[in-house]
C-alpha cells in the first residue's frame, strides 16, 4: 500500500470542512447520548468529573462520494492532554477526513482511502496548529457494499463486539512507549515507571519535527470484526474500572445500552477524564442505512454528518468545467424522533431551528496535479447548499 498522504486542495478544509469545525468548536462540556437508527449505532461523551473541558471530539458521517460509492466513517479523537489546543486538534482532525472523504471522485480500496486521509488529517492539524494541538484517533470506515476497515492512532482503541456471543475484544494496539519498547530485547521496563513514561504515547496525530509519512498506520480489517460490530473508546472509558469496562461492554446488546452504561460507569468509578464511545452494531450493515434520496449521478454528491444533537446535511451540486447549468437546490431535511437525544435535558425553548446556508464558488480551483498512490479531491467547480437541523425539544 502507498503511504503517499493526500494532496491538499487550495483550501485546507473546503466549505464542508469549516462548517464541520465550527460545530465542534462549542457544546461539549454537557454529556449527551446520541442514537443514530438508520446506521445502527450510539455516540456519547461526558467530560468527566476532574476535568474542566471536554477536549473529546466523536462523529458518524454518510457519505454519497463523487466517484459514485456510498461510505460511512465513524472517528473518534481525543486531544492529547499536554497540548493547549488538543480539542481544536481533535476537531481539525475530523472536519478534514469527512471533507476529504467528500471529495473522492476515483474509486480506491478502502484501506488505501483511510490511510491516505488519516495522513491527510494529520498534514492539516500540524499546518493549522502549528505544534500547539495534538489529538489520537480511532477511525472506522464501511462502504455500501459490506466492506469495513478500521485505523487506530494513539491510545484510544478500538473493539470487536458481538452482543449476541457476549464478545468484546480490543483489537487495537495503543502507541505507547512500552508497547515500542517491549518489541526490543529489553529485560527491564522500570526506568519508564521511574521517569513518569509509562502510558506515554508514541505516535499522535498533529506533531512537528516529521511529515505524515513517518505515522505507523496498521490497518484492521473486516475479519477483526467477524460478523458482528465495533466500538471506538477514549481511555477515560477504561481508566480506573477497566475490567468493568469490559464486561460492561461484553455484556451489552444494543448500541445505546453499551454507551449509557459506559458513561455511567465512568463517572461512578470517579469520572477521571473526559470519555467518548462510539457502539456499532454491525460493521458490514453499517453503511448500508445511507439516506436514500441522495442523488447518486455525475451532477451531485452529498454528506450527512451527526455532531452532538445537529444533523448536518450537504448537498454537493458540483459539475465539470465543459457543463454549466446551475446547481440544484438541497431537498429540505426533517430530524426524526429518533434523532433528537432523548437523554439530553429538555430545555426551555421548545423551537426547532433551522438554516440553509449557501457555499462559496469555487471556480477559480485548479485542477490538482496527478500523484502517484495518493487519494486525490479533483475539482473544478463547485457549489455547496447546507441545511442544519437541531432540536431543542425532545421527541420533536
């Protein structure tokens, strides 16, 4: 597999790639449990009890690319601690992969796109932060046709899970500096517990001092995941009840069960640190709940992401510079009951809100140059329509 990073487009993160930002720029301090049905999987993060800021960041895409494929990614960062920006890292990070993601108009193997675009996340993270944000990641990659793939970077991890069987298993492998140090023939680990180093990690997402290509990317593939799902943690899941964790999780049937009793588990045993989960119920069906009245043709592609309790649906019209009728207008979206969190705290307005924001034009982008091994976003013109839905109400 090339391990080329993706070249980047005249702007770093594009329309999609900024709106997504913006949204996880604020609301995080508050716990939330989200349930996606038509992707059969939860989403919840709670900052914890110790710590002042949620610096997690946790979203499930659907994505109708322009090389006619139907994808979905579930990503999950955390923003390393000793880092000032490490939410704005974690953030970054997934805002470019959906964009990324987006923009594919050639059809790759999956594992050549997620390790392209994990590289490419890692590229924009170090131009936009400069050294002063950092994040892991856990990323999990499915196609319509029942494919999946996953990459862990740092020491979030991820899991196979089988409800049915009872099966919970961790299936990633945390870069940390024992972990690098136990493949040498060393007799004696102590001096990391002497210097304060165990639980170090070894590889993030944003550092300076090397290039994307220098990450050591491990791809999991569908048979790590048998036939059933997956979950993607941050490690104030486990940190001081791990084997509650564990069997918690093992024990645990449906997605919003995993995740509720996780987060509540979290903060019983002291709420340590900020913890996301991500629970997938099935790898290979994950992808298959795309929207249907996305227009899979030449002329539009388009994204759906789910961020906390907002729905995020683009529309991307977007055309070959020899065509030229206008981009049509995003079809309206309404947010089912089952979207709207019902763990979340009724709030006072009762209002549904809703926008529909319009893209620039992007005429003026050049064509990229061609790259060996590389994922390549190839456009000419583009036009993008925006529709977010929130509720403010539960079971609006």
């Amino acid at each position: 597999m090339n391990n080329a990073s993706v070249i980047k487009p005249a702007q770093p993160l594009g329309y999609v790639g900024s709106l997504v930002a913006e949204m996880f720029a604020t609301g995080w301090t508050e716990p939330f449990i989200e349930n996606i049905p038509e992707h059969g999987c939860t989403i919840g993060t709670s900052t914890g009890t110790k710590r002042a800021r949620n610096e997690d960041r946790a979203a499930i895409a659907s994505v109708a690319a322009r090389n006619g494929e139907r994808y979905c990614v579930a990503l999950l960062c955390d923003g390393v601690g000793g880092s000032s920006m490490g939410d704005a890292a974690a953030g970054i990070c997934i805002a470019a992969i959906i964009d990324g993601l987006s923009k594919l108009d050639t059809k790759y193997s999956l594992d050549r796109i997620l390790s392209d675009l994990v590289r490419y996340a890692d590229d924009v993270i170090r131009d936009e932060l400069r050294g002063k944000g950092q994040t892991t990641l856990s990323a999990l990659l499915a196609s319509s046709r029942g494919e999946c793939i996953a990459i862990n970077v740092g020491d979030s991890r991820i899991f196979s899970w089988d409800g049915r069987r009872s099966s919970f298993v961790q299936i990633s492998r945390d870069d940390t500096i024992e972990n690098e140090l136990a493949a040498l023939p060393l007799l004696d680990q102590s001096m990391l517990d002497e210097r304060g180093l165990r639980g170090t990690l070894s590889q993030a997402l944003g550092e300076v001092n090397r290039s994307a290509t220098d990450l050591r990317l491990t791809v999991l593939t569908a048979d790590h995941f048998g036939s059933g799902g997956a979950v993607l943690a941050s490690d104030g899941a486990w940190k001081g009840a791990e084997q509650a964790f564990l069997l918690i999780a093992s024990h645990s049937g449906k997605a919003s069960d995993l995740v509720r009793r996780t987060l509540s588990v979290a903060a019983w045993t002291g709420g340590l640190d900020n913890v996301s989960v991500v629970a997938i119920e099935n790898c290979r069906s994950f992808a298959a709940g795309n929207a249907p009245d996305l227009m899979m043709n030449y002329k539009e592609a388009g994204t759906t992401v789910w961020i906390r309790n907002t729905k995020l649906v683009i529309r991307d019209s977007w055309i070959a510079e020899e065509r030229g009728p206008s981009p049509q207008q995003p079809k309206h979206v309404k947010r089912g009951k089952e979207l709207t969190g019902s763990s979340r705290p009724k709030r006072k307005s009762a209002s549904r809100k809703r926008a529909s924001l319009a893209g620039p034009q992007l005429d003026g982008l050049k064509e990229l140059p061609e790259t060996s091994g590389a994922v390549q976003p190839r456009l000419i013109g583009l036009k993008q329509k925006v529709v977010i839905t929130t509720d403010d109400e539960d079971g609006q």
